[in-house]
C-alpha cells in the first residue's frame, strides 16, 4: 500500500498548493480589479477635463472676437470724441443775412475788417480770423434766406 499512499498525499499537496495558488490569484485579481476602477476612474475625469477644455476654447474664441468687435467700436468712440473735443475748442461764429455781394475778395479779410468797424478797438485787436467762408450750397435766388457767413477765431 505503499505508492497509492504516496500518490494520494502528492495529490493532497498539490491539492493544497493548488488552494494557495488559486487565493493569491483571487488576490491578484481582486487588485486587478482596483486598479480597473481606478482607471476607469482616471479616464472618465481625462474625457470632462477634455470636454471642459474644448467649452473652455470655443468660449475664449467668442470672447477674442468679442473683445476685437469692442475694440472696433472703442476706436470709432475715440475718433467721435476726440473731433468733438477739437471742434468744441474752435470759436464758431456765424453771420447770418450778409449780401452775396459782400465777400470782396478775401472772405477773411472783409469779416476782419467788418469786426474791427463793429467793435471796440481792445477787443477787435483780440480777434484774429483763422478762415471765413459762407456755408456750403450754391447761390440763392432773390428773396430767398441768404447763406450764412461762418468764421474760425483763433484763440
């Protein structure tokens, strides 16, 4: 009865190595398992941080072209401002009901001395006549109103 005892206990010992091997694979797996989740884990916040990278482009673009379009209209506010700004500096005059046949010459040059007749010596020696026309728009017929003479003082 000798080897079918033996074969017997070698069964039983590889039986039970068996039974080690099979918990350190129930083990293994187990941690196999962990790191799975923990990939699939890593993965799904990967795909939001991607996702949320891609939102975070298209609105960048939206707000560059946003912020292009405002510095458009900025540049077209400053150019209005700085012309109002420059026109409001100047000193306007406007004569209004001087005959067409009043301009002799230089429009300049009559106001001047239209001013100088007008005026008190002190102030029309103040007053220096940058440029003189008469408004834009072509001659008007008899008894119709008469186009206005406007005159730049320098300061």
């Amino acid at each position: 009865m000798g080897p079918p005892a033996t074969i017997k206990s070698m069964f039983m010992d590889f039986k039970s190595s068996l039974a080690g091997i099979d918990a350190k694979l129930d083990h293994l797996t187990e941690q196999m398992d962990r790191i799975r989740a923990r990939v699939d884990e890593r993965d799904a916040r990967f795909e939001q941080l991607e996702s949320r990278f891609s939102e975070m482009e298209d609105q960048q673009r939206g707000d560059q072209e946003r912020l292009l379009q405002m510095e458009r209209v900025l540049e077209v506010i400053r150019n209005k401002n700085e012309d109002l700004e420059v026109r409001s500096r100047r000193n306007n005059v406007r004569l209004i009901g001087l005959p067409e046949s009043t301009d002799m010459g230089r429009m300049e040059d009559f106001v001047e001395k239209m001013l100088a007749e007008l005026l008190p010596d002190e102030l029309s020696r103040l007053l220096v006549v940058e440029r003189a026309h008469r408004s834009l728009g072509p001659l008007p017929p008899p008894g119709t109103p008469l186009r206005p003479v406007i005159f730049y003082l320098l300061n």
